[in-house]
DNA sequence: CCCTGATTCGC
DNA sequence: GCGAATCAGG
C-alpha cells in the first residue's frame, strides 16, 4: 500500500479528529500505526496541541530560524479547530474513586428472582442512563457466558444471573483496558458521580 | 498487559 | 519517503 492522497486524506481527516494512529491504521488497511505514524510526522501535522504553544526551543538552531519564505500560503494554518485537549492538567491527588455502584447482586436475599429474564440490573440509588442499561441488557444477551474459573485479566467479571443457581455466570467479553468490565458494564459499574451525562457514537 | 504517540535509522 | 523497531509514557 502506498499513501495515495485518498488515503493520505483521510489520514489527515482521522487525526485531526483525533484518532488514534492505529484505528487509523486499521480503518486504511494495509498500513500499521507506525506507518500512520511516520506518515504524521513527515506531514508535520504531529502535535494536535494548538499552536500557541511555543516548544521552548531546546535546540536553538542559529542557522536558520526557518521564515519559510514562500511567497503565499501561509506556512502554518494553525488551524484553530477544535483542539480540545482531554486532559489539560491533572491536579494535585485526584481521588479516582467514583464508588462503584454496587454491580454485584445482594443473592441470597432476593433469591426468588426468577432466573431467566436479564434482571433489571439495579436496584435503587442512583439512576443510570438508561442508554446504558440498554446496552448492558444487550451484552448480557450475547456474552461470553464464561464460568468463575474461566475468568482472566481481560474478561468482563460482571456477574449475571444468580449465583444461587446454575443459571449463573460472567460476562466475559473483553475489557476495558484496566477497568474489570467490559465497556457496557463500566458504564454501569462507575457512575461519574453526577446521575447521568450523555453521549454520543 | 493493554494501549498511546515519538524517534531512530536502514531501506 | 517509508515504516519496523524501539523508546517513553499511561
């Protein structure tokens, strides 16, 4: 594969939308993320960071302060597009615990639930988006069904149905990198603490 | 371990 | 110019 201007194109639309170099790489095809990559650089668009930002010069490079002197068009764009930065800062000891919202069933106690329709997932507290709810109802229907023993580093723990029977198991699907969910149930487990937040996909 | 982008350097 | 290998974080 060789950069063409349709894929460069869409290299240069991906990145500025901020994707990453290898959902890039795997939506041209053909090309690794190095390659994406590499192909960013040469194109000098690597820093998505908005222009203001002065690099502070570490190499000074007296010969040639480099004014471009093309008669036209303007060397930098700068585009000020939206270039919202994820994370400005991070502050001081961010406290990341979002108190999970309690994923887990009570057993025992509501033992009488009848094991079979996905059950309504949450109990009382909080109110969670509704999206998520459907998502999750969703996942539980095509997971993975994986039993306590098969459970690894990268398997959804979430439990579903009830442990007091047989009709009990685990989620299953992949992670969230990290979190021990997949990303249907993160949506449910951690709540960013104000009721809801939309968005969008 | 998974992922990210950044750099290097032989091709 | 290209991109695998490597480096440096998260």
């Amino acid at each position: 594969m060789s950069w063409t201007d349709e894929r460069v194109e869409l290299l240069k639309k991906m990145w500025s939308e901020g994707q990453s170099a290898s959902q890039i790489a795997k939506e041209l095809g053909g090309v690794t993320r190095n390659a994406v990559i590499g192909k960013v650089h040469r194109l000098g668009l690597s820093n998505r960071t908005g222009p203001g930002a002065a690099p502070a010069a570490a190499q000074p490079a007296p010969a040639e302060p480099a004014p471009q002197p093309a008669a036209s068009a303007p060397p930098r764009p700068a585009a000020p597009k939206s270039k919202p930065r994820p994370e400005p800062e991070k502050p001081a000891a961010r406290a990341e615990t979002p108190e999970p919202a309690v994923p887990p069933i009570s057993a025992a106690r509501k033992a009488i639930i009848p094991a079979g329709q996905p059950l309504p997932p949450q109990p009382s507290a909080n109110e969670i988006s509704p999206e998520a709810l459907a998502k999750v109802s969703e996942v539980e229907k095509s997971a993975k069904r994986i039993s306590l023993m098969e459970l690894t580093e990268r398997t959804c723990k979430w439990p579903i149905g009830d442990p007091a029977t047989p009709d009990f198991w685990f989620c299953g699907l992949p992670v969230q990198q990290g979190k021990p969910y997949c990303e249907a149930h993160v949506g449910v487990a951690f709540q960013p603490m104000s009721s809801r937040r939309d968005r969008r996909r």
